[in-house]
C-alpha cells in the first residue's frame, strides 16, 4: 500500500513533458561544464585543480538545482489533493497519515535521486580527471544534496499541509527556501570575526545554510570570509540541523493528516462597521488600514482592475504593505544609524551593500508572488471569462493589473530611502552611487515584475505560473552568482564580469562598491541588459493576453 | 404546467436574431446552418445533450467567439462587428461563477459596475436594487469564494443585472441547485421576464425549461432539431396523442378498456392502470372521435371522473429527438416549419 501511493506520485511526476526536458537539460548542462573543462593537449595537472574548479561549480549547480526545482512538488502535493477532494478519499482509506505522508515523500526522495543519479556521469568524468576524492569529495557532496533534499521536501509538505491555496503554498515554500539557504549567511557574513552574541547567533543560523555546507566541502572558503581561516565541520553541523528539521516537520505534517485539516468553517464576512466602538479602535491601531471595513466603492478616476487586484489578495493588502513598509524603513534607518553611532564599523559601503542585498531579495521574493498569477489566476478562476464580457480593453486590464504590482513595489523601494539618505549625508561623495543604486533596484523591480507576469502568462494555473517565474528570476539572480563565486579560477575576470552584467543583483553591488564586486564594471551593460528584457517581456505579455482574449 | 410562464410583456419585436449560424473547427462542425428569432420579453430554453452546440451559441452571441458564417444580431446590432456595443447589450452568466478570493460580495458587484462604467452613486444605488431583486442582501458582507453553490448562482444573476441589459445569457443557471434553490431561481427569471427583459436559457432540467420557457429549440450535433412552444414540440414529437380516463372505482378498468379498444385504431396502446382506477391509452383519432369514445363510455355505464388529453413530456420530446440522431442519416427538421417566435 505503501508503494502504491508513490508509484502513483511518481508516474504523475514523471509523466509530464516539461519534467523529461528538465531532467535531459540538466544532464546535458553537466555534460557540458565537464567537457569544456575537460584537458585537451594530452597534459593533466598533477595538483588537480583544473577538476576541484568544475567540481566546484557543479556541486553548486546541483544544490541550485535542487533547491530551485525540488520543492514546487511537495508544496503543492497535500493541497492541491485537498482542494481536488483526493485527500479525503486517501484518507478514508486504511492507509493512515503515515503511509500517506511517506509515500509522499519518498516519491519526492526518488524524483531528486532520479535527478542525483542523472549527474553521476558528470561527477565520474571530475573524478576521472583527478584531484578528487571519492569519500573526501564526492560522497560528502552527495550526501549533502540528499540532505537538502530531505529537508527541504519535508519542509514544502509542511507548508503544503497549511496552504489553502496552492500558490500560496509554493511563495512560502520559496520564502523558506530563500530565507534558509541564503538569508541565514547574512549574520554571520557582517559579524564573523567579532565577539559577542550577534556573532554567535551567526555562527549558529549558517549551520542552517546548504551553501555554507559546500563552500567548505569544496574548499572555497568560508561566504565573505575576508581573509579569516574557519576550520568548523559546517558539514555535520548542517546534517544534524537537516535530520532534526526532517525528523520535526515530518511528525508535525502527519499530525496535520486527519479530519481536522478539512474543519474550516466558511467564513462568516465579519465586518468592523458592525462591531462596537472599541473593537473598531483597537482594529485600527493595529492594522492601521482595517483589511475588514466595509470597503467604499470604487471611484470613476481609478482603474477597477487595480483596485481588485488589491482586494482580491490577502498578502499585498494595505495593511501588509504599511507593515513591510515600516519594517524596511525602521531597519535602514536603524542600520545607517548603527553605521553613524559607531556601533558597527561596517563602513558606508557595506551598510549600502546589506540595504541593497536586502531590497533585490524583497523585490524578488514578493515580485513573482505579486505578479506571476495576474493572468493564470483569472484564467484559473474562470474570471477571465467575465472580464471579456465587460466593455474594458485588454490594455486597461493589463495596466490595471500592472499598476496593482507597481504600487507595492514603488512603497518597498521608497520606504528604504530614508537610509539612502542619511548615507549621501555622511558621504557626500556617495551622491552619484546612491543615485545609481536607486535606478538599478528601480529597474530591477520593474524587471522582476514584468518578466515574472510574462511567463506567469504563459500558465493556465497559478501554481506553474508562480513556481516558473521564481524560476526564472532566481535562475537569472543566482546562476550569474555562481560564475562569480568561481571568479579567477575557474573563470577569468572579463567572463564573470560579462556573466555578470545580466545580474541585477551583483549591478547594484558593484554600483556601491560592495566588497567582491567592486572591481566589475556592470552599468550600462546591466541597464541596456534589464531595459530590453523587461520590453521584450511585456511584449510577451501583451501578445499573450492578446492571444487568449480574442474571439476564437 | 404553463400557468409559471410570465405573460403580458411578450411583445412582436425581435430581439435575437440568428442566421444560417455556422461554426466550424477544422473538419469539425459546432454548429451547422442555425437560424432562430426571439421576440423581447420571451425566455428560450435551448436544449441538447453535450456537445449540441449549446455554449458555441451562447459565446458567439456574447462575443467570445467569431462564427465561421451566418449573423447573430440582439436588437439590430451585429454581435460579431460591434461586440463593444454588445456587452453593454447583454448579461452573461457561465456556468462557472468565476469567483474572486479574498473579495465579499458587495466589493465583487461593485467592481463589475465599475467595469461597466457605472458611476459610483448610481452604482451603489443600482447594487441594491439588484441584491434586493435576486434576494442576496443579506450576504452582502460574506466573502464570494465561501458562499453555498445557489448562492452564487444569485450573486452571479445579480452580477449581471447590474448594467441592466436587454438580454440575459444564462448557461446552465439552475446545474447543481438544491430544490429549494431551483425553484427560486425559477421565479427570479418568471420575475425578468415579467420586467420585458429577453432571456436565453440552457438547462439540462427540463422540467425546469418546461415551466418558464415560451420556446424551446433542441439541438443535437450542432443543428437545431425542434423550435416552437413545448404543446408544438410535443404535437410534433408524436403525431398520435395520449389520453387517460380516471374512473370512480378500479372494478370497471378492464370494461373500459374493452369499450376503449372497440372504438379505436385496432391494435392502438391500451394500458389498464387498476391501481389509480385509470385507463389510459394513445390514438390517432381527431376531437369529434374522441367524444364519441366519451359517449360510448358513459353508455356502457363507466363512471368516469376525468377524460384528458396528457400533455407530451419535453424529456420524450427532447429523446425522440436526440436518440435518432445518434446514427448517421439524421434528419435535420425544424419542427413548425419555421425557428420564429
């Protein structure tokens, strides 16, 4: 019975087209990076490094690989069966959650083992070409992919079991996945080095990050180490934080797996209006904006669209905006203020380059959730339909929505401004970088949003649409990250910094001197590079509502 | 069964007017040579089984799809040329609602006023009318995604109300309704109809299309079979009629019967119902032979209390229609003569 719920997970899996093409593409991409690198006058070089470097860069690719592909397929696994009504059936069945939750995960196990198996041919061809070891290297590296895999589809069906929307379950799986493996450098990439407890807690959170884990397998230093020599097992740290987060969250989904996950009583449509005087007050102090007042009707000067978009989302509300905002404001006032006290001694610099890291992962991460559903959701929700039979034009619609993903985007970058600020005021040399650095983020925010609605546009389900568009970005804000980790070997400084030029990222580093990369000239590569990109999205965009609006 | 249909405000004028209707994908027919007229004020139940030709009907009328040839016009204007003008003309309720999350259904009317153009006092006056017409505002507050499946059906029909439209396209408006439910749906679009508001209306209840409908049209593989009143449809479906005798007491049934058969066709169906006291039997013969029946009964000392003729059920209309079809050589005929109301 066992097998049977992951035969069935995994033919589904397996069945599609675009999976084949996936899996195909990647062992053709790993091929590939071996044989570029592959000696080709007959010499081999006793030290190995030629094959450390690609071995390098592979053990990256597929720990991107993974942590990008992977988790779509558990977060959306338990709640798209429950909202399909296939998860009441299996449970009725006497299956129990814990053979559900099994099959369930083992079949995701074996899609990331097909995936793993896939790149042995590549990694054989690294061993082959010497300087590698089989238990020193290449086991290690895979046992931390199987890790990674583990963790992370534990934790999609964690979140899956929570979801009531399947996009939502694959933008919290993404935030997770983004704050797990990458945010948790953050801390100790400032305050390694330092004593105290901010140090200690980042020492700790990078016990938590996958990439810290590679980077000292494969011997490139420690994230940012600036010269210090680290010699912490990260290896172990982080196989004891995987197994425990694996062990925690599997227990806590199979709890999840009973009756209780269908007992939702229909909403009710509380409205503040109709509460006392008190409840109203306290309401409005703490959401500043009450999601449940009754709404007034929307004026003949706005574009309908918009403002249904705005109502039609429970994250991108006013009310969350006000408190995003008021974080990022309070945390780059704080932060250049920390600068200015002399509390930290970061640098003018760093503190630019923390605001900016800050803002693109924001930007990035809250972008596609805004923007990738604009078209999939109408048409997953038959809304499409209707508003074809209303008199407004393709064009309003599409500006409306757009318009409904600039408004939030434009409050993010605003609210962060305040700490630009007080920055030029320090450094008044700073003027034109801060000035730079604004219209890079401002791009990059357009970019985000229209490239993330143009594929999204090309799904008929909101889930696709968001999971294919934080691919895209990501592969477009990660990747180029990848090359620039391998700078100076395996990669010279002109390719990593024409890699780089199609980077956002890494165009506001450079832009303010961010140590690594501040000795790449990206802008107006990256400029021409977004420019171009977001026109030609839009362009897809608009062919595309084009396309599935005319008359048949 | 006719008594629910709204009478008064049918008038002469047509409203809906469809020729030679053609729409072809590839080699594939949706819709052959349909050509039908509905005058204002009437609600048409368009019938068939899936894949008719029922929903490429309804989309080519409100824009959504383009006919291969032929002309669909609602009050003079061409539903294909001046699709724009058409929106503002007609109402269409799929059978999906087409919900939003996150959105209660007094945001939900209002943004599709302001779609229309609606200004907002107007708006929110037109809003209230509409929720008290179809009776949804009490759930004014609920959000759309969590209401039952009848209510969204009302909040659907209120929808399109809003712009107040000359014709309403409702697809499948009563599929998936509780009883209940059914039944106030079917006095919602008695009451439009009752307001000069043209309906078209697909259904896959008949009985429902029988109680509201002025006319019927039955399609099958693209083609309209049958057009006109269900008494037309039914005269037509059956050119012989069935008649059933109640009597006072269960013991003359069989004597009935043998008076029935001796002056009939021979060999014509004569069913002995003794369990309702009932004979009831299908002939041919016209009105003058069916009194002489009568006298014969009452002659031979038959103590009748009914004599009726049986109205012939839109399900056997509709299954003497769509099961020849089924094979080749089906015969395209409308019945009447002519798809004029």
């Amino acid at each position: 019975m066992l097998s049977a719920i992951t035969r069935r997970e995994l033919t589904t899996l397996l069945r599609r087209r675009r999976m084949m093409v996936l899996v195909f593409g990647l062992v053709t991409l790993f091929g590939l990076l071996v044989v570029i690198r592959w000696p080709s006058d007959g010499r081999v070089a006793l030290t190995g490094v030629r094959s450390q470097q690609v071995f390098q860069l592979f053990g990256y690719g597929l720990l991107a690989t993974l942590l990008l592909l992977l988790p779509v397929f558990p977060a959306t696994s338990i709640v798209r069966e429950k909202k399909r009504g296939t998860l009441a059936l299996l449970l009725n069945t006497p299956l129990g959650p814990w053979r559900i939750f099994t099959g369930k995960l083992l079949a995701i196990l074996a899609l990331a083992g097909i995936v793993l198996v896939m790149s042995l041919p590549a990694a054989s061809a690294c061993y082959a070409m010497g300087g590698l070891s089989l238990y020193g290297d290449l086991w290690k590296v895979y046992l931390l992919l199987m890790l990674v895999a583990l963790q992370y589809s534990v934790l999609a069906l964690l979140v899956s079991s929570y979801a009531q929307t399947i996009d939502a379950a694959v933008r919290v799986t993404y935030g997770l996945v983004l704050g797990l493996s990458v945010m948790t450098l953050g801390p100790h990439y400032f305050f390694q080095g330092t004593k105290g407890s901010l140090a200690d807690l980042g020492e700790l959170l990078r016990g938590l990050s996958p990439f810290a884990a590679l980077m000292s397998l494969t011997g490139a230093g420690d994230f940012g180490s600036q010269g210090l020599v680290n010699r912490t097992d990260l290896l172990g740290r982080f196989a004891i934080c995987s197994l425990l987060i694996a062990v925690v969250g599997s227990v806590w989904t199979i709890s999840r797996l009973n009756h209780r996950i269908f007992d939702l009583s229909r909403s009710a449509g509380a409205i503040s209006d109709d509460q006392t005087r008190s409840i109203q007050w306290i309401r409005r102090m703490f959401f500043l904006v009450d999601p449940q007042r009754r709404s007034k009707g929307i004026s003949s000067f706005i574009n309908p669209v918009m403002v249904k978009e705005f109502r039609c989302r429970r994250f991108g509300r006013l009310h969350w905006l006000l408190r995003l905002v008021a974080v990022c404001a309070v945390l780059s006032l704080g932060l250049t203020y920390a600068t200015t006290a002399g509390t930290l001694d970061w640098g003018v610099e760093t503190i630019g380059g923390i605001m900016v890291v800050m803002q693109v992962a924001l930007v990035v991460l809250i972008t596609p959730s805004l923007s990738a559903g604009l078209i999939s959701a109408e048409r997953e929700g038959r809304g499409w339909q209707l508003l074809q039979t209303t008199p407004l034009s393709i064009a309003r619609v599409i500006w409306g929505k757009l318009l409904s993903v600039i408004l939030p985007l434009m409050l993010i970058l605003c609210a962060t401004l305040p700490g630009y600020l007080v920055m030029v005021y320090i450094e008044p040399g700073m003027s034109l970088q801060v000035q730079r650095v604004v219209i890079c983020l401002v791009l990059t925010a357009i970019f985000a949003m229209v490239l993330s609605a143009a594929v999204g546009s090309l799904f008929a389900r909101t889930a696709a649409a968001t999971a294919g568009a934080y691919g895209v970005l990501l592969a477009i804000c990660g990747l180029p990250l990848l090359v620039w980790m391998g700078r100076d070997a395996p990669f010279g400084h002109d390719t990593v910094e024409a890699v780089l030029c199609f980077n956002p990222i890494a165009a506001a580093l450079s832009v303010i001197r961010m140590p690594g990369f501040q000795h790449y000239v990206l802008i107006p590569a990256n400029w021409w590079f977004l420019g171009i990109g977001s026109l030609i999205s839009l362009l897809v965009l608009l062919w595309q509502t084009y396309r599935i609006s005319r008359p048949q | 069964m006719t008594a629910d249909r709204p009478s008064g405000s049918v008038s002469d004028t047509p409203v809906l007017v469809l020729e030679h209707l053609t729409k072809q994908y590839g080699a594939f027919t949706a819709l052959d040579d349909l050509t039908l007229t509905l005058n204002a004020g009437q609600i048409l139940g368009l019938i068939g089984p899936n894949g008719a030709g029922k929903t490429t009907t309804i989309k080519i009328l409100v824009g959504l799809i383009r006919p291969t040839s032929g002309t669909a016009m609602i009050a003079g204007v061409d539903c294909v040329r001046d699709s724009q003008k058409i929106k503002r003309m007609v109402g269409y309720m799929p059978d999906t609602f087409g919900s939003y999350d996150n959105m209660r259904v007094r945001e939900y009317l209002d943004f599709f006023g302001a779609a229309f153009g609606i200004a907002p006092r107007l708006r929110a006056k037109r809003i209230d009318e509409v929720m008290q017409l179809t009776g949804t505002t009490y759930m004014r507050d609920r959000f759309v995604e969590s209401l039952s499946h009848g209510m969204q059906q009302r909040v659907g029909l209120s929808r399109i109300l809003l712009h107040d439209p000359k014709v309403l396209i409702l697809d499948e408006p009563v599929n998936g309704l509780d009883p209940q439910a059914r039944i106030e749906m079917r006095d919602l679009l008695i009451q439009l109809a009752a307001q000069g508001k043209t309906l078209l209306v697909t259904s896959h209840i008949l009985p429902e299309l029988t109680r509201i409908c002025h006319r019927v049209a039955i399609m099958t593989h693209g083609k309209l079979r049958a057009f006109g009143t269900v008494e037309e449809i039914g005269r037509q479906v059956s050119q012989q009629r069935t008649i059933e005798s109640h009597l006072v007491s269960a013991d003359q049934v069989t004597a009935a019967a043998n008076i029935i058969r001796q002056s009939i066709e021979p060999g014509a169906d004569v069913v002995e119902v003794a369990a309702e006291a009932t004979v009831r039997f299908r002939t041919a013969r016209s009105e003058s032979d069916l009194g002489d029946v009568l006298t014969r009964l009452i002659q031979g000392g038959i103590r009748i209390t009914q004599f009726r003729e049986v109205q012939t059920d839109l399900e056997e209309a509709f299954m003497s229609f769509a099961r020849p079809k089924e094979g080749a050589g089906a015969k395209p005929a409308v019945v009447g003569g002519a798809a004029h109301a």
